[in-house]
C-alpha cells in the first residue's frame, strides 16, 4: 500500500497524529510501533483479578483544556478521579503539593507564624515555587522553603536522578509549588481523569479506521532507513515520497552523533494484595525509607471495586541500553548540559523539512499527556490541514 505518512512510535502522540490524518484529512497512515502493544508508555491493561494496571506508572489524564478534553472525549467516557498524593515524613502522611494542611502537619511548633506570614505575602489559592520561597525575605517563608526542598523533594530526588546532591537543586523549578490552600489534591485542574474502561480502549478507538496500518513489534529501523546526505527516507527500501512524524528518540534517530541523551529508567513491581485496600491513598512516597520512590495502588484511579487489590512499587534505576530490564528511557535529565546536547540534534533535525518529530523522546522532554495531545493537534492544523 502507498502510505502518506508514516508515523514511528504508537503512544499517545503518534496515535493522536494517526486519527487526525486519518479522519479528517482522509490521508493512508502507516504506524510502526517497536513494542507489541500500542498506547506507548500510557498502556494499560487488566490483570487476573480484573483491576487496570498502568504498566509503565500511573498515568491520569488531567487538564485545563477543554479542547483536548472533548477531543478525548470523542474516544472514551471517564472515570473522574481527583489524584492525591501523600509523602510519609517523619512517620506522618503529610500531602503533596505542599499545602497548608502539610504545614500543620510538618511544623507543629510555628504553624501558624509560617502560615501568617504566607498569608500576608500571597493570595489564598496562590501557588509559590519552592526556589522563590528559598529565596525570600522573610525567615519565616525562607525557612519554609528549605523545609520542603530538604524533607520532601531532597531525597526523592536524589532516588529519582540520582545525581550529586549539590545538584538537586537545578531541578527545583520541576518541585510542584506549594499551595496557599487546604486543597490536597496532586492536581488542580478542571479536567481529572482516567478513561472508564482503560486507555488501551480508547487508543484502539482513535485508531479505528481502514486508512491506518498498525505495525507492532517493529523497530522503524527493520523496515524505514534514512539517507542524512540526501535526507531521503526509504520504507522497505524504497523512496518514500510522504511526510514522516518521528516519536522515537532524537538520539537514535542520528546514531548518537552526540552521544546519548541521559535518562533515567524505572523498575516497576507489581505484587497482587488479597485484602480490599492495601493502603489509605492512592500514592505514596517514601522519600526517607526504602529504594523504591513511591507505591500506587490502582484501584483508587479506576474506581473499581474488586477484593483484591494491586500495588505497584516504583524503584528508579540507572538507564542502560544494553539491558532489558532497565532500557526504557522514562525521564529526561533535564540539567543545562543534557539540554545542550538536545539543541544539537533538534538544529540538525530542522535540515529535515520532510520529518516532523515530536513527542516525549523526539523532544527530549517530559510532557503531560495534555500538552502533547494539544501539539500534535496543533501540528495537524496548522501544518497540514
Ligand atoms: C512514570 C510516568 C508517569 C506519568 N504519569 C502521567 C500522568 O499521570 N499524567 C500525564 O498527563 N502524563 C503522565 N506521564 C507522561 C506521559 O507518559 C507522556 O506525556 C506520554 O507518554 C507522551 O507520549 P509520547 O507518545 O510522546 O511518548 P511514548 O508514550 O513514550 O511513546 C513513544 C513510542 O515510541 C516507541 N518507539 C520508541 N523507539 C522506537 C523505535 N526505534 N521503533 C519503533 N517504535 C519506537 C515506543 O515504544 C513508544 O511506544 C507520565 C510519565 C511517566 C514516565
């Protein structure tokens, strides 16, 4: 079949890419996928005791955007679900993002001069990065900053990235702010959500259509190459005259000219818990205990009412290509030098008028599902509309 397009790498973006061109544009799609499923890292499926399992991490579908919500919408119904996270500090359960709650909770002692002096310095509802904190004026909000970049983020952090502790501090701008409010949700967005039967279920709706080819189990190297002097793409080696939208890694895609975009990788546990609940809130994080970061139990996003329950264990790990247990690259290493190398592959990527790339690893950036929803429809809009 002649393809207009072809899109590498069937998560959230190359599928959202893939019904757009297909509906609406009317255009032949082939899609190559390296894994044996679809819905990339937001894939789901059900265990032997009938609860979702996100298998690659809790994934909830959160947004201010109505355009993306009802787009979804067209696809799948919701379970609404308000995600809530708690951090165990000092043998307390205190919620995360930060909010005054967690303040009563943490600082017993001067509760109430910190939260004078927040309220005398924000509005209520304000969100405060943790690095304008750090760096304010007032001891009280200064020493509240430090607070929680040392009890909370600090260590979690260094589990996560596992870089040098003098370095941590690069990232605060990704530490969720702290909230003037008793709101103890993880989100605040309008939009809170998980699809009712599973995002499994919905991919395979927007991808319901005769115009688009589904090529699982596929490396796009086994059946694309890329000739970098002509910029010529060759599908199973013939020239392919149509538009490519790359979502693999922007590394790979030249070889590691660079050399490879740092990442850290994920070991994900799942253990089955014959009882009802095993914990009392859907996440929570041990940033003082254990190697592991967090622990999710599933039937809080889903709703679902089952008697046994799923937990699963996020113990994060050194990425390494060579191993398959821990050569998923889930979260960039945003720090300055990492970036630096980024902007090399995207300055060569821009040579190539005939591929798109975007998504999570062609951009080498960690998206919500709702910002990346809207770029590939913005993309299809107003690129190829
Ligand atoms: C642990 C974790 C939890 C998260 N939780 C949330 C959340 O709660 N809410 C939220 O909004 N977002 C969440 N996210 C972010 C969300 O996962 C991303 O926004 C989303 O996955 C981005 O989609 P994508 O299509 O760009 O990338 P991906 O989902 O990574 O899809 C890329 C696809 O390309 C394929 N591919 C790669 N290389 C090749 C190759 N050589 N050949 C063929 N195929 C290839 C991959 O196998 C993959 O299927 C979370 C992310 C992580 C890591």
């Amino acid at each position: 079949m002649q393809y207009d397009y072809i899109i590498v790498g069937a998560g959230i973006a190359g599928i959202t890419a893939a019904e757009e061109l297909a509906n609406i544009l009317e255009k032949k799609v082939l899609l190559i996928e390296k894994r044996d499923h679809i819905g990339g890292n937001c894939y789901d499926y059900v265990n032997e005791h009938g609860t979702i399992i996100h298998k690659y991490g809790p994934h909830i579908f959160h947004t201010n955007n109505l355009q993306v919500y009802n787009y979804l919408s067209l696809f799948t119904l919701w379970n609404t679900y308000n995600h809530k996270v708690l951090y165990k500090i000092d043998n307390k359960l205190v919620p995360v993002p930060f909010n005054l709650i967690s303040i009563d909770k943490t600082r017993p002692g001067d509760s109430e001069e910190i939260k004078d002096a927040l309220l005398d310095n924000y509005e209520v509802n304000a969100k405060v990065p943790i690095k304008e904190l750090m760096e304010s004026d007032n001891e009280y909000l200064k020493d509240l900053g430090e607070h929680i970049f040392k009890e909370v983020y600090f260590k979690d952090y260094k589990k996560l990235y596992n870089i040098e502790d003098t370095r941590i501090i690069e990232l605060v701008d990704k530490m969720k702010p702290l909230h003037v409010s008793y709101d103890c949700r993880y989100y605040d967005d309008l939009y809170q959500a998980v699809p009712s039967y599973g995002y499994e279920s919905m991919f395979e709706n927007m991808l319901k259509n005769h115009n688009i080819t589904v090529l699982l189990d596929t490396d796009y190297k086994d059946v694309l190459s890329i000739n970098h002097d002509t910029k010529k793409v060759y599908y199973n080696n013939k020239e392919f005259e149509g538009h490519l939208i790359f979502t693999g890694r922007i590394d790979e895609f030249f070889d590691y000219k660079f050399g490879q975009l740092p990442y850290r990788s994920l070991i994900l546990l799942n253990e089955d818990v014959d009882d009802v609940f095993f914990q009392d809130n859907a996440t929570i994080h041990y940033p003082k205990e254990y190697h592991f970061t967090k622990i999710t139990e599933f039937k809080y996003l889903t709703g679902q009412q089952t008697f046994y329950t799923t937990i699963q264990f996020e113990f994060p790990v050194e990425y390494d290509i060579s191993n398959p247990e821990q050569n998923i690259p889930y979260y960039p290493i945003n720090l300055e030098e990492n970036q630096k190398i980024y902007e090399k592959y995207k300055k060569l990527s821009e040579n190539y008028t005939n591929i798109t790339f975007i998504g999570r690893l062609a951009e080498y950036k960690q998206y919500q599902m709702d910002e990346i929803v809207q770029k590939v429809l913005d993309l299809i809009s107003n690129k190829f509309l």
